[in-house]
C-alpha cells in the first residue's frame, strides 16, 4: 500500500505542478481571477447590498443558494451522527457515589437503580473529582462566550463573522459546559429534542426567507421582495441577510452540539468527557 | 540566470508548489496508512490544501482586506477601486467548502467510534483480519 | 504583504502536518492536527481572507479538535503508525 | 413569475426539514411530508420539462443576479429530462417503499425520510444548477446522505463500508473542486456558460487542460468507472434497500450526467476532441470498464452484488458512448443515461420485494421465486431483458445508438466489449432464472403435500404496482424510443 500510495502521490502531484505552469503569479492583481468577477463584486456590493463586508454580502446575498445548501449539510451530518450512532438502551452497569463519604457503588443490574437524591449521585464510570477552579472559571467564562457568539452572528455585516462562525462559538460553549461539568449537566439543561429542532428550525428559517420571495413576486431569495416586511426598506438586503445568517447560527450551533454529545457518549447521552 | 532572476520566479509560484506538497501529503496520508484515524487526519490535510490554494488564488498584492472602510463617513459611493480590496469569492467559496469538511469529519469520527465499537480497533489489518475470520 | 512572513508560516503548516500523520500517539496527533489548523487559521488571515481565518480558527483550531479528541476518548489512542 | 426552476429543488429540501421537525412530533408524518414534497417536485419538473420542449431553454437567476455574479438555474432540453426522470423515480420509490422501511429501520423511520430527501434535493440541485461551485455542494449532500445510509442498515460491516466509500467519495469531490479552483484560476468565473466563453481562447493552457482532467477523474471517481469502482458494490449491497432502489440508478447516472454537461457546456467538443486527443484513451477505458464489470458480476453470489457490478458495467457504456465523439455516440450516451436510469430501478425493485419477502438474496435463496412471486418475477424478467438489449424493451435501442456510434467512429473494441456484455447479461440473468424457475424451493419440496404446489408468498401490492408499472415504462420508453430522440435528444445536440 505504502508504494502504492507513492506512486498516486507522485503521478497527481506531477499532474498537479504541470498545470502550476501556467498560473499567473501569487498576488498579481491582474490575474484573471482577480478581475473578471472580483471587481464587480467590490464595486457594486455596498452599492447594492448595503453590506460593508462583501464576503458577508456574497455569502448571504450572491451566492446565497450556496450558503443554504451549505447550511442544509450542517443539517445533515447532525442528523447522520444522530442515524448513526444514537443509542436508546440504558447502560447496564451503573455507578453511584455516595456525596457524604465519597464512597463509589458499582450497581451492575441495572434494575437495582438506586434512587438519586441529596445521598446519592449518578456518576460516570471514569469518574474523577471535577476540579474547582475549572468549574469556576468555565461559569464565568461561558455567558460571555455566549455574548461574543452572539455579537460575532449578528455584526457579520460589518466585520468578520457571520452566522457560521457565531453558531461554531456557541456551540463550543455549550461543549465547554460539557467540559468543564460533567456531560449529564449539558444533556439534563439542553434536551436532545430541542436540539433537534433547533437544527431542523434553524435551516428552515434560511429556506423560508428565501422562500416567501416568491410568492411575493420575485425570484427565490431576492430579499428585495421582502420590503414590507421590514421597517428599513433601504436595508431591505442587509437584513435579510441579518435573517437567514440567525437561521444558520442556530442550526450550526445545535449540529455542533448534537455531533459532540454524541460522539463522546457513544449516542447514549449519559456519560462522557 | 543569476540569483536575481530566480528568487522574483520563486516567489511568484512557490505557494502553489508548496500548497502541492501539502496536499500530496495528505493524500499520501489517506492511502497509505494504516490507522483509519491517521486517514482521517490525511483528509483534512487535503481538504485544507484545496482550500489555501483558493484562498491563494484570492490574494491581491497592495490590497487589503474585502471589507469596504469608512462607510459611515462617505455619503457617495464613489470612492470604491476593485484595487484597493482582495479578491473576495474565493474567501465566500472556501467558507462553505470548510463547513463541508467539517461535516464529513463529524460523520466520519462517529463512524470511526462505532467501528471501534464493533471490533475494538481502528487498524485497517486488524479489521480485515477480524472480516474475514467471519 | 511580505511574503516571508507567508512562507515562514508555510513552513510550520508542512512541520505540523507531517508531525501528524507520523506520530505514534493518537491524542499526540490531535494536538498537532489542532496545532496545524490553527497555522493554517494565521497563513489565511496573513493573505487576507479574515473570514476564512476566523472559521478556521473556531472550527479546525476549536470544535474538529474536541471532536477529534471525544472520539479517541471513546476508541484508542493506540497506532500502529 | 415563472418559479417552476426553483420549486424542484425546494420542495424536497422543504419537504426534508418539515420531515426533520415532525421526528419530534409523530414520526408517521414524515412518510407524507415527503410524499407531498416529491410530487410537488415531480409536478414541477414536468412543467418545466413541457415548458423546455416548447419555449426552449429556461435561465432561472437565484436572487435575482445575472448569470456570472449570481447563481443562475440553466434548464435545457437534456437536464430537464434528467430532472423529471430523477424526481419521478423518487417518488415511485417513496410509493413503492413504505413497508421495507416499516421492515428495516422501524424505528427511525423520520430520520430516514429526511435523509432521502435531502439526497434526492442533492441529485436534483446538480442536475439544475448552472454553476461549477453549486455543483459541487449539491455532490457533497448527496455524497453525505449516502455516507449516513449505508452505515445505517448493515450492522456487521456497513460502518467499515461507508467510511471506505467516506475516503474515496472525498477525494473524488476534492479533485472536482480543485478541478474547478485550476478553471477558476484561468477564467475568474464559476458560472458554466462564462467559464465556456473565456476557456474557448485558452486552449493551449496546461491550467485548463489539468482542470479538465482533475474535473474528469473526481467525477468518474464519483461515478465508479472501472478502476475507481472499489466502493461501488459495497456500498450499494449495504445500504437499506429502500434506499439502495434510489442510489444506484440515479447516483452514477447524475454523475454521467455532469460529465456530459462538462464536456457539452463547459469545455466544448472542440477542445476535447480536437485539441485534446484524449477520447481514444478514454474509450479504451471504458471499454475495459464494460467487460471487467460484466467479468466480475459473473462471479458473485448475491443478487444485490451482482446488480452492483452490472452497474459497472452499465457506466462503461455510457462513458465509451459520450467518448466516441460523434452524434450517435451521444445520442446513445444520453438515451442510455435514460434507459439505464428505468433499467436499473426496476431490477432493484424487483430486489427490494425480493429482500422483503425472503430477507437474504443469496443465489441459492432465490429458488423456486417464480411460483412463489411470480408478479414480482414478471416485472424483473422484462427488467433483465431490457438490460440485455432484447427488443422492443427500451435497453435495445439505446445499444443500438452507442453500437452504430462505435462503428462511426471505428472504435470496434467498444462495440465488441458492447456485445460481449450483453451476452454476459444473458448468461448471468439466465443462471438467476434457472434457480427461480427450475428450482424449488428446498424448504417446501420436503413438506410432502403430494402435489408440487408453491405457495404464492407475494410482495405488497403497493409494491407489485410500482414494480410492474416501472417495467412496463421499459417497453413503452423502447416503443417511443424514436420520439424521444426526435423530441430532446436531437435538438438539444443540434442547440450546442
């Protein structure tokens, strides 16, 4: 395999240099790519849009089929890690730690559940003693994370960022909370069933946006048809553009969450990092 | 050739020659190892070659970034050069090819930890040796 | 932009990698894969493509990482190569 | 406004998130959802394709953009075709696939539909679309949906299976993308018509020529032509059947017909048969595609591998056909792409009852099938048939175009590999029949009733319905092979 490998490697890296032959130079500014498209984009895009950041403006706004098709994959492998690797029997060996004396019980029939309260508490069978300041410092810092993912979904027209990003941001504060607590805590404050609406939901948010575009005369996604809907009808695209980067960052968000709980319980959502 | 001829030739294309090597790394990576996680981490070396080669394509020398600046001074709309800014689409394109990628990563960890699961390795000629064994 | 400073960058981008795929340990290979992306995440955003450099940096650098290391939590950190 | 472009691709991927939602409500919904949303698109693209044959082609601008800065829908005579096959075979499947679902995957029956969807949204945005780099995120979710579903049904080795086809099916889309990055470098468009416009002055670039080539390979990858088929039959054996009734006939013939779009749209005859002088290499693949495909179905024991390899087999055809670089090859390439489409769905939904009655389809299961299903049977004999090329089914007619094609060209290899197969075909379906018909079943013969008498243990009837309606297609499409042609075929290759 290893020479074979060797080969492919050199055969499609030859391939690959012979067509470096005629690239135009890194960084010209009169490359082909460089001018055909690019400098209608640059030109027009506030014009049009109102979106000072022109990533954000042809992400959401040019090719913003793209983007909801990219979102729609998002949807997608939250689903295939759910498909694949969700698992709804219980665990039969269960673990329990008696908080007063810090004894461990090892339960292994899972009918003798011992009922958890102010003596007992449900633990993981890796268990070590959460670290305080990990803790603390992890509550602190998660609401502000929380505020930057916010500020970085809603502040992608102007800068970088957008919905993508926010969602990603949330959603590893959410695996933070994972982290740093312990995984039950995450799955007993976040319900798998909200999150799998989140991510159906958040997606469809994007598609009805686009969607109502055609009823309302014009073509799908041409946020312009949306005028009476918002206050600011010369901002019409910005946010509508605002609308669907949201939609994206609540899909992303709770993808992220549902493909790491996932992974790191096995698809039992009882124990994990 | 003396070296002031050499050195403009390798700047101008040495990020694409090295941007082949990456990816060949990658893609050796894929094929040629053994551990199915080693192939995944091969995988995304891949992926992100492909990407820093768009994200050459969009470079622009004495541009900046595709941002348009002092927007709520300027009334006009005038002001704007295509050459002052970086080609922005690669940067529009690469944003959803990373979203792809990180997809298939996600699918493919959970089908690595249910193959482990299953036969308790992740190595390829373990794994064949377990199949045929059955 | 000075291109040393994209070719210095480069470089470690191709150290990282092959460290990788060569090292003997998988949570090893995690943290280099980490390393890595967030190379990549500083090569982009040194040629200008913030928004690619900021999704990489919260997705390669941040949750692929986690994911990573979730799974060789849940498999082995064992290989062979 | 005319929204009919956009309401293809919409109303499944519509259709998928409200499925999506109604897992968490009452999973019994989403069987509806998305029957609802396959007809709509079904009733879409048969507008469209109506529209199309009389007005000629349609541009569709997502959001409202001109062609080269905004995403265009660019529907002509040959992808209005695909489409309205693609829909239509979605939705006969969803019809025809209520109680495998019910037998495989009870529960998780929503995430099923969702997933189907999604994958027929995919198919159907890469038929439509009119941009390289829409095209290729529409691959990827059709490539993801088929990643989650064959991992889904086999428990022993689908997971083994699906994270082999993971690695293949990335570096195919890679290359497409990096194929498509060497284009985008030389033309600074993504947009199919504009790239084909700035290419035609480019000809001698080795940039164009590697994006061409790094194009084509991603794509065949993605198509399982012959050296690149590894993950094909695995793939298609293990996933869950109703989904397998999907992916193998439309899959490799989306991909076809992405690489004829390349080569029609994007680089032009032309380039490739003039400039480039590839096209005898090419046929000489496949042609070994063809006879390596029918080589290796030969020597299988299971019905679901033996249809795979066929497949194969079947792609050779179409690659060779679109190589030839004459109008006949053509015609006979985008006929076949049709022919094969039908063809193939209706031998897997002949498996799919078979899987639903019997379980497993190993050769030695089958014995004795044709007294006990026989509708079933009669639906994939006519099947087999066609994919034979016995006349008047539809199989006959695009053989004859791809033969006479061959012989044009004076490539007599392909159309020697082109009879060889079929008579592989013959022989191999021959066997299939000899152990349903002559054979019967061991578990009956000794229960000593006296008198050979089977019991019919049929399929659904929901089932037999699609299943025979999509066989009696095979002959009504053989009948009006020549409108066909006349009507979409000719025009469109007269329009490039």
């Amino acid at each position: 395999m290893k020479f074979f490998g060797f080969v492919v490697v050199c055969l499609v890296g030859g391939l690959l240099l012979y067509g470096t032959a005629d690239f135009p130079d890194w960084g010209d500014p009169d490359s082909p790519a460089s001018t055909h498209l690019s400098d209608i984009y640059i030109e027009h895009a506030f014009e049009q849009t109102q979106v000072p950041n022109i990533v954000t403006a042809i992400l959401a706004d040019y090719r913003g089929f793209d983007t909801m098709f990219e979102t729609a994959v998002i949807f997608c492998a939250g689903l295939a890690c759910f498909l694949l690797l969700r698992d709804f029997k219980e665990r039969k060996e269960r673990f329990y730690r008696h908080v007063p004396t810090g004894v461990i019980l090892h339960v292994k029939n899972s009918k003798k559940a011992l009922r958890v309260g102010r003596d007992f508490e449900h633990i993981d069978k890796d268990w070590i003693p959460s670290d305080l300041i990990i803790k603390t410092v992890c509550r602190i810092l998660i609401p502000f994370i929380q505020i930057y993912a916010l500020y970085v979904v809603a502040h992608g027209d102007f800068s970088p960022g957008g919905g993508f990003q926010g969602g990603v941001i949330f959603g590893s504060s959410l695996i933070l909370l994972a982290i740093s607590y312990d995984l039950k805590i995450l799955v007993r404050r976040i319900k798998e069933k909200v999150l799998g609406i989140c991510a159906a939901a958040g997606v469809l948010v994007y598609v009805g946006i686009a969607a109502i575009c055609m009823p309302m005369g014009k073509s799908f996604l041409d946020y312009s048809a949306l005028e009476m809907f918002v206050f600011d009808p010369h901002h019409v695209r910005a946010l509508g553009m605002l609308g669907v980067e949201i939609g994206v960052g609540i899909a992303v968000a709770a993808v992220m969450a549902i493909i790491y709980i996932n992974i790191v319980s096995e698809g039992r959502h009882d124990e994990g990092l | 050739m003396g070296m002031t001829d050499i050195i403009p030739l390798i700047v101008a294309k040495y990020n694409y020659w090295l941007f082949v090597v990456l990816m060949m790394i990658g893609l050796y990576a894929m094929i040629a190892k053994n551990n199915l996680i080693k192939k995944l981490v091969g995988m995304n070396i891949f992926q992100t070659a492909i990407i820093l080669f768009y994200v050459s394509i969009g470079y622009k020398s004495g541009a900046t970034l595709p941002i348009i600046q002092n927007v709520h001074e300027g009334h006009g709309h005038a002001a704007i050069h295509a050459a002052d800014y970086i080609n922005p689409l690669p940067h529009v394109l690469m944003l959803t090819a990373i979203v792809v990628s990180v997809a298939t990563f996600g699918v493919a960890m959970a089908l690595a930890v249910k193959i482990y699961q299953r036969y308790h390795t992740l190595e390829e000629d373990e794994l064949r040796m377990r199949l045929s064994e059955k | 932009m000075p291109w040393q400073i994209d070719m210095i960058v480069l470089f470690f981008v191709i150290l990282c990698a092959v460290a990788a795929i060569t090292v003997k340990d998988l949570l090893s290979t995690a943290i280099l894969f980490g390393a890595y992306s967030f190379m990549m995440c500083l090569l982009w955003a040194v040629m200008g493509a913030v928004d690619v450099a900021f999704t990489e940096a919260s997705v390669g650098a941040g949750v692929s990482t986690v994911f990573f290391v979730a799974a060789v939590f849940r498999t082995s950190r064992r290989t062979k190569d | 406004m005319n929204n009919y472009p956009a309401l293809i691709v919409i109303a499944p991927l519509l259709a998928a998130l409200f499925a999506g939602l109604a897992v968490w409500i009452e999973d019994r919904l989403s069987y509806y959802i998305a029957i609802l949303g396959l007809a709509v698109s079904s009733f879409s693209a048969l507008k469209v394709l109506i529209q199309v044959i009389e007005s000629g082609t349609i541009q569709y601008k997502m959001a409202g953009w001109d062609a080269p800065v905004g995403i265009e829908y660019r529907i002509d005579l040959l992808n209005a075709m695909v489409l309205l096959l693609i829909s239509g075979i979605a939705l006969f499947n969803l019809i025809a696939s209520y109680k495998n679902v019910e037998q495989e995957i009870s529960d998780r029956k929503g995430s099923f539909y969702t997933i189907y969807l999604l994958f027929v949204t995919g198919l159907l945005g890469v038929t439509a679309t009119g941009d390289l780099f829409n095209l290729y995120v529409l691959i990827e979710i059709t490539s993801l949906t088929s990643y989650a579903m064959v991992a889904l049904s086999d428990k022993d080795r689908g997971p083994l299976a699906s994270l082999n086809y993971i690695f293949i099916g990335v570096i195919g889309a890679s290359f497409y993308l990096l194929g498509v990055g060497y284009l985008y470098m030389k033309t600074g468009s993504l947009n199919m018509m504009d790239v084909a416009d700035i290419i035609a002055s480019q000809h001698d670039s080795s940039t164009v020529l590697v994006g061409f080539i790094l194009c084509m390979i991603g794509v065949w990858i993605k198509m399982a032509l012959f050296p690149m088929h590894v993950w094909l039959p695995n793939a298609y054996s293990y996933s869950p059947v109703a989904f397998s009734r999907v992916v193998a006939p439309l899959m490799t013939k989306v991909m076809v017909y992405v690489m004829i779009r390349l080569m029609i749209t994007v680089f032009g005859f032309e380039y490739i048969f003039n400039t480039l002088h590839l096209s005898e290499a090419v046929v000489w693949l496949a042609t070994i595609a063809v006879l390596a495909g029918g080589v290796l179905a030969l020597a299988q024991d299971n019905l679901k591998k033996i249809l795979a390899y066929i497949i194969v087999c079947e792609i050779g055809y179409m690659v060779g056909g679109a190589w030839l670089g004459n109008q006949s090859g053509m015609t006979g390439a985008i006929l076949h792409l049709l022919n094969d489409a039908l063809m193939t769905f209706a031998l897997f939904l002949g498996l799919g009852n078979m899987v639903y009655m019997l379980g497993k389809v190993k050769l030695n299961n089958l014995q004795g099938l044709f007294s006990r299903m026989p509708w079933t049977m009669t639906g994939f004999v006519v099947a087999a048939f066609s994919i034979v090329g016995v006349p008047p089914t539809c199989g006959f007619f695009s053989k004859w175009y791809l033969i006479s094609g061959a012989f044009e060209a004076g490539a007599y290899h392909f159309a020697a590999a082109l009879i060889i197969s079929s008579l592989i075909c013959a022989i191999l379906f021959f066997k299939v029949f000899e152990i349903c018909f002559f054979q019967s079943s061991p578990d009956l013969q000794g229960q000593g009733h006296g008198h050979k008498f089977q019991v019919m243990a049929e399929a659904p009837v929901s089932m037999l319905i699609v299943s025979n309606l999509v066989s009696f297609s095979l002959i009504v499409v053989g009948v009006f092979s020549g409108t066909i042609v006349k009507t979409i075929i000719l025009p469109f290759l007269q329009g490039i």
